[in-house]
C-alpha cells in the first residue's frame, strides 16, 4: 500500500483549495508509477502529475488532480473537511 495518510496541514489545505493537489505521507519504498494507481483506484480520480520528497526520513507525495477531479471531494471523503 503506497497511501499511508494524509497531511493536513495548512499549506497542505491550501494547496488543496488553490491548486486542486492532495499531499500524503507516504511508503518510502514506493514509486510515482504506484503511487498515480493507487490514488486512482482508491478515489476514482484522475491523476495529472505526481511529485515526491523526502523529509525527515519520511517521503511524502504531492499529487496534482486533473481538472474533472477534485481535491476538495477527496478530502471531504477522508473526512478531513
């Protein structure tokens, strides 16, 4: 499983609101390629660009939604809003 959970901080709701990207803190063995299925298959979402970093030891993944998709009801799925 590459989505472990999501952040919620307040960068990454703005992020959210502005530029319809979710952030996740995710496996650090997992790849872009993995990480667009799962986002995919789990919120039946369309994927425009996923980018990756690694602070703290921890990766964590910024993925920009297509335009038909919205960060907004993801995030309202999880129940972060």
């Amino acid at each position: 499983m590459a989505l472990m959970k999501p952040i919620t901080t307040e960068k990454a709701i703005r992020l959210m609101e502005l530029e319809n990207k979710m952030t996740f803190l995710v496996d650090r063995r997992s790849n872009k390629t993995e990480i667009r299925r799962e986002m995919e298959k789990t919120f039946s979402v369309k994927v425009e660009k996923v980018s990756t970093h690694i602070i703290n030891n921890q990766k964590i993944a910024t993925i920009k939604l297509k335009e038909g998709s919205q960060a907004i009801d993801v995030a309202t799925k999880l129940g972060l809003i």
